[in-house]
C-alpha cells in the first residue's frame, strides 16, 4: 500500500532567536521588536492571533535557571502584563 504524500501547510510563523545565543532580556526585547517591524513592513502581517513566546531562562553564562514566584514555587507560565481595553475592539 502506497502512502499518500500530502501537502506539508505548517500554522504560524516561526522566529527563531536560537543563533543570538545567551542574551539579555533587553536585547531580546529590542531583537523582538525589530522583527515585528519586519513583518509589518516586509511581509505585511498587521494582525496575529493566539501569539506564544516560550522561554528558556539562563544566567548569564548560559545555564539554565529555574522561575520561581516571589511567594515560592516554580513557575512555568504566565499570562500576559499587556493591558488592552475593550473598547479598542469597538468604533467608538
């Protein structure tokens, strides 16, 4: 039986930061932003839905470090700190 070869249509767009190696979250920040203003003007993506940033937390020589809440315990996701109000989705 012969397998049907379909089309490969990956979701999403990936960028990936993994040749910037060991970085501080400032130049993250600033690497993010920059590519955000690529895709805006190179590729004209103006809008994203359900966008993920997922982490790897390192010290400053590389090794991995655990994030732990300020009360204790570890964390492993957070939510957002972006505030938008409502009233952006409505012409008001």
């Amino acid at each position: 039986m012969s397998k049907k070869k379909g089309s490969f249509d990956p979701k999403g767009f990936t960028i990936d930061y993994q040749m910037l190696g060991t970085v501080s979250t400032e130049e993250l920040a600033h690497a993010i932003v920059a590519d955000l203003i690529a895709l805006k003007e190179n590729y004209n993506i103006h809008y994203v839905t359900g966008p993920r940033l997922r982490l790897t937390p390192t010290n400053e020589y590389g090794e991995e470090v655990r994030v732990m809440r300020p009360t204790g315990g570890r964390v492993y996701r957070i939510d957002t700190h972006h505030y938008r109000p409502s009233c952006m989705d409505y012409e008001l």
